[in-house]
C-alpha cells in the first residue's frame, strides 16, 4: 500500500481525526532523531567549554551565595524556612531554573533549527522532544551535585525522595506546555523570547524560591495562588524530606497542564507550516 | 497496457507572498488565527502581497523527470518547498503517492563541531532514516563523499565543497524514493564528483517520478524528459521537448545595449540577415549552424581614422567570436569621418543552444582607444534540440573504422 499525501489550503482542524492519527505516528517516528539532535547539541556544547557539566550548577550557586549573604548581613530577613537557609534557597533556585528552562526550551529548539525548519520535512515534533531530553539531562546533572549538599547539611539522602521524580515531570510538562503555547507567536516576533527571562524573574519572587511562604497579606495570596507555589515546595519537600504540601493543587496543575500540553501541542503542529512560511528560507 | 498512475498531482496550485516583512507577520498571526479556526484561507490577495506561484497544473509518472526553469524569483524553489510539503498552498490541491526524497539543502542539519561521521548520522536521522541503515552503508557513503581522513574531524574545519560533498553523499546514498527532488545540487565539487552526483542521480531517476530546477541548461536538456518554464510564479511553457522550452527561456532574457567609450563614433542602424535574408524581428531564433551576417550603419565624428571589430557575446557577456572588420586583403577597413554602411559576414554560428547578443567595438587606428563599445547590439537566440557541455557544437558525421586499424596512438589515463 503506498502511502499517499495531500497538500491543501484547507486547515487540518476541518479533519481532526487524521490530525490526531498524524500527530501520534509523527511523535513516534521523532523519537530517534530527537534523541540524536539531543546528544549532537549536548556534545557540541561541552567539547566547547572547559567547565563543561559544572555550568548547569553555577548559575543556582551564584544565587545561593547571594541570597546567603543578603539574609545573613540582616538586608533582607526571610522567615523560618524549616530546613538551614542556604539547602532551602539552592535547591529551590535549582527548582526554578529547571522550570524555566523548560519553558523557554521550545522556543529556544525551533529557532535555533530556523534553517532545517525552512528546508528539510522532518517530524516537527522531534523538536520538542529533544529539548526535553536535553533538559532532563540537565536535570541530571543538577541532582547529581547537589546530593552531597544535601548529606552535608545532614539531610538524609536514600529511598525516601522516591517521589523527586514525579515533581520533576510536573515541572518538566508545566514549563514545556507554557512554552509550547508561547512559541508560535514567538517565532514570528521575537519580543516573546526577550520577555520571557523577565517575565520568570519576577515570577520567582511570588513564589517560594528564596523568600519562605508569606504569613498573611496580599503577597501570602499571590503566593497560594500561584500555580508554581505546589511545584516548587513539594519538589523541595520531597528533595529534602519534609512533609508534602498543598497536594490537591499540585494535583490539579498536574493534570491541567497535561492537557495544556496537549493543547500547546496541537498550536504547535497546526501553526508550524504557517509561520514557515514567514521565515526566511 | 494499463497506463501506471501519476505519483504527483498538481490542481491550480496557488502560493502568495508579501513584499514587506512587517506586514508579512501581520498577516502572518492573521493566518495563524484563521488556521486554528478552521476558516477556508482568503483567495485574493492582501496589500502588498504578490503570487510566487500561481495555477500550477501537472502530472508526473515514474521515470518521468520535470525540469523547472526560469529566473530568479520566477517561482520554482517555491513550487519545490510547497511540493516538499514545507508550506502549505493557498489555493489548489497536490496528491503525492509514495516515498518523497530530496536532494536540497544538503549539509543542513550539519552540527559545525562534531565530526564527519557523527553529522552522517545526524543528517540520516533529519531524513527519516535509522541508525542500522547507515551502519550498513557507511562505507559506500564515506567512499562517495572521498573525505578521506577528514570524515573524523570536526565540520567547520571543512572547505565548503567538502561539507556539501559529505551531504549529498549521506543523502544520495541512503535515500530510495518514488519521489525525487532536486534543487540545484549538482553543481558542487571538482568535475569527478559532479560526474559521480550525475549517475546517482540518473540511477534514482530510473525508479522516481522527478521534479528538478536548475539553472544549468545542459542539465535540464540532458536530465528531463519534461520542462516547465515559469514567469512570476505562472506556466508560460510546458513542453515535452526540452529545447524549446529552454529556447523559451532565453526568449525571457532581456538584455539592453550598453554603450560605453570615449564617444565619437556610434552604431546607427543594424541588422541581422540569416542564409541572406534580413530578420526584422526582435530576439529572432535562429537554428543551429545558420549562416549569419550583420549589416552595420556607423557615423564616425572624430577627424582620423577608426577601425571595427563585431564579436558575438553569450548570456554571461563573455566573448565567443570575434569578427576583425577586413577586406579582401586581410587589411583592416579605415572609416574616415561620416557615415558608413558595411555588411560583415559572421560565418556558420555553431555555437551551443542559448542567448547570445552583437557587439561592436570601435577604435582609433592612430592611438588604439576604445571610441565606441556597443554592447547586447540585436541579442537573438541559437536554437537546437540539446544544449551540450560545450560552447561550439559542430554537427560532423563520424565514420566507423575497421578494428585492427592502429593508426590511432595509446590513451593515457587516469580515474579520478
């Protein structure tokens, strides 16, 4: 049986049921070029770099060392954090920067491939994927660093943090499934892409990352409502054994963004050969 | 016979373009929003947009080869990417049966930092294509490529021709399409590799249906069994006979005289006569091999003595015959002051098929300046059924020797 194609102006939403069967064939078959469009970026970047793997721990250092030292020199008083001050900001820097680094990994993916994207048919998924698995390997390397931090500020590293891995997906599909709805439009105008580090900045500080939960207050009702608020915390409580919070909404924004992803995806997919076309070839 | 069924069919095929970018992102978000909608998209065109291909129609069967020609801008890479199903028309329909190939683009993909090999890899996978398979012909691609010991060292280390000769191996090696592709590939590399990419290329043309755009007319004429020539995204030419419409290309070609020189003399009136009959028209075709004269009116205004040469220029104004204006003598003919009218016989124009145009050039016998240098004067076309890889082409009939006759000597060679 040939495989037979068709190209027409009409949108592939009219048709939503080849859509879908398109989407999940096209998944499937980008799983060995998105794997190897992963390693290829990943090794080219550390043969070109002399600190290599460390650099995906520098960045949460440097802020650590910062938000010790303005908490210890009296500028700034962050309230009882429950764990020693220094665990609680490095690894809920680390938390943070995993979460935007996956929200910008989307955008970031298909312009740098701006070129193959104007020439080359190939699943346009595999993108996507690959910057997932080139975050994850990122991931890898930050918990693998920050173990013996753990064990030297006395926390107890073993069976325990069995669920780490659950919070680190949640985070994984909240971040893709935003930059995924992000990145059509910020391919056409590159605003989106400057906005975004800002953006996320000022995100951090309504969230839990280097300042404890807020007593009471609008800024306590800015912190609970924030959807990263469950994230960050359980993925922390969950790093350094503490008790799980706010469950059912880290539950509810699991599976929201689940299907957000989902959504963002279907953008994805219907808008890509659009804004192709608008790039220069 | 039961005739087999088109691999590629094109309906009313239909792109537009925008000439500003900002409003290009504009209608762009517009689109976005319409696509997510569902809306049928918008047949007339928007402000400032154009069409880069308009009412494309054509069917293609196996071991049939279209070649797309006209000039830049024309619309043919265009006609490519929407068939290569990068971007979607805007009107019209096209059906595709089968594995799609493409030889375009090569190298893209390429990662400047890793290795030769590493990239093979990396730019099979960008073609849909898996590891076992390029394990098993990893040979026979780094063979085609002919890298040798550089196929493990980094890519941006690479001459440009090495880094698209690695690319279209690790392509043309693995692909095997009912669909092929070709964008101007061809012409990369020294001529060993041009003629290895060639038989490739014919060997996959043997099992595809083919769609090729190029600017090399020898190519189209040797390749195609089918040519379009395309004009601001239309069909003006789609012919079965590769020479007329490569004929017909040139006739697009419009090239303006161009007088440069000291000034003092100046080309009046001239005209071209083939086997002794005027031409009156513009761009007139003439066959190959005619016997072609010019007749020149030239007013000279300089007090001494100038002398003329007529040459023949081809499409790239480089000159391919040189006519001295002589008498019988072999003397060069002195033009005094006034107006001249002199018919200059430029012999059997067996010159490859394409666009070619007069030029008269003027000087001073005293000094040697250059007074007059009239170029694209009458540009006409040399028309023939092939273009060949050759400038001059001479149609001589060959005679069959005996074998055994060994007036001929030794051939030395060496295969590159």
């Amino acid at each position: 049986m040939t495989k037979v194609t068709i190209y027409s102006p009409e949108s592939s939403v009219r048709r939503p049921g080849l859509m879908l069967r398109e989407m999940f064939a096209d998944l499937k078959s980008s799983g060995e070029l998105a794997w190897r469009l992963a390693r290829r970026d990943i090794s080219a970047l550390y043969r070109q770099s002399f600190l290599g793997y460390l650099w995906a721990f520098i960045m949460p250092l440097a802020t650590t060392m910062a938000w010790v030292f303005l908490n210890a020199s009296g500028i700034v008083r962050v309230a009882e954090t429950g764990i020693p001050y220094p665990v609680y900001v490095l690894t809920g820097t680390m938390i943070w920067q995993m979460f935007v680094e996956a929200l910008q990994a989307p955008l970031q993916q298909v312009t740098m491939a701006k070129t193959m994207l104007t020439k080359l048919k190939f699943p346009r998924e595999s993108l996507i994927l690959s910057g997932m698995f080139k975050w994850l390997f990122n991931v890898v390397i930050k918990l693998i660093i920050i173990v013996p931090v753990l064990v030297y500020f006395g926390i107890e590293v073993g069976s325990h943090q069995f669920l780490v891995p659950v919070a680190i997906l949640a985070i994984l599909i909240v971040g893709t499934a935003i930059g995924l709805l992000l990145a059509p439009l910020g391919l056409l105008y590159t605003d989106i892409g400057r906005a975004i580090p800002i953006a996320a900045q000022f995100a951090m500080y309504i969230t839990p990352v280097v300042f404890a939960m807020p007593e009471g207050g609008l800024t306590a009702k800015l912190f609970h409502l924030n959807f990263m608020t469950p994230l960050v915390l359980n993925a922390r409580a969950w790093l350094t054994g503490m008790e799980s919070v706010m469950v059912p909404y880290f539950i509810g924004v699991s599976l929201g963004a689940v299907l957000l992803l989902f959504v963002g995806w279907l953008l994805y997919r219907v808008t890509m050969p659009v804004l192709i076309e608008r790039m220069s070839s | 016979m039961i005739k087999e069924e088109a691999l590629i069919k094109v309906e009313g095929l239909s792109k537009k373009f925008c000439r500003d970018l900002k409003t290009s992102l504009r209608y762009g978000v517009a689109d976005v929003r319409d696509e997510l909608l569902g809306r049928p998209r918008k047949v007339d065109l928007r402000p400032k947009e154009f069409w880069a291909v308009r009412d494309i129609d054509f069917e293609l069967r196996r071991g049939e080869c279209l070649g797309l020609i006209g000039h830049n801008g024309a619309g043919k890479t265009t006609l490519l990417r929407i068939l290569n199903g990068l971007i979607k028309p805007d009107a019209g329909r096209i059906e595709i049966r089968g594995q799609v190939g493409a030889l375009i683009a090569l190298g893209a993909g390429f990662n400047p930092i890793l290795t030769g090999r590493e990239n093979i890899y990396i730019n099979a996978s960008v073609l849909g294509l898996n590891r076992k398979l390029v394990d098993e012909r990893i040979d026979e691609i780094l063979d085609f490529a002919g890298i040798g010991e550089f196929i493990d060292m980094p890519v941006q280390h690479y001459s440009s021709g090495m880094a698209v000769r690695l690319g279209f191996a690790t392509a043309a090696i693995l692909i095997e399409p009912d669909i092929l592709f070709l964008d101007e590939v061809l012409a990369v590399g020294d001529i060993g590799f041009t003629i290895k990419c060639l038989n490739r290329v014919r060997e996959l043309m043997r099992t595809s249906a083919v769609v090729f755009v190029s600017h090399s007319m020898p190519l189209i004429t040797s390749f195609c069994t089918r040519v379009m020539v395309m004009d601001h995204g239309r069909t003006v030419m789609d012919t079965t006979e590769p020479g007329v419409a490569v004929n017909h290309y040139y006739g697009l070609v419009k090239n303006k005289g161009v007088v440069s020189g000291s000034g003092g003399a100046e080309v009046m009136k001239a005209t071209l006569s083939i086997n002794g009959e005027a031409l009156e028209q513009d761009d007139p075709s003439i066959d190959q091999g005619g016997q072609v004269e010019v007749t020149l009116r030239i007013r000279v205004s300089v007090p001494g003595k100038v002398r003329a040469t007529v040459f023949v220029d081809d499409a790239t104004l480089s000159q391919m015959l040189g006519v001295p204006v002589m008498d019988m003598n072999g003397e060069h003919i002195e033009f005094g002051p006034g107006e001249h009218l002199v018919k200059v016989p430029l012999g059997a124009l067996e010159l490859n098929a394409g666009k070619y145009a007069i030029m008269v050039v003027i000087v001073d016998t005293e000094d040697g300046r250059s007074i007059c240098r009239h170029q694209g004067l009458l540009p006409f076309r040399i028309n023939a059924d092939r273009v060949y890889w050759a400038k001059f082409i001479r149609s001589n009939v060959s005679e069959l020797l005996p074998i055994g006759n060994t007036a001929t000597g030794n051939v030395e060679s060496r295969t590159t």
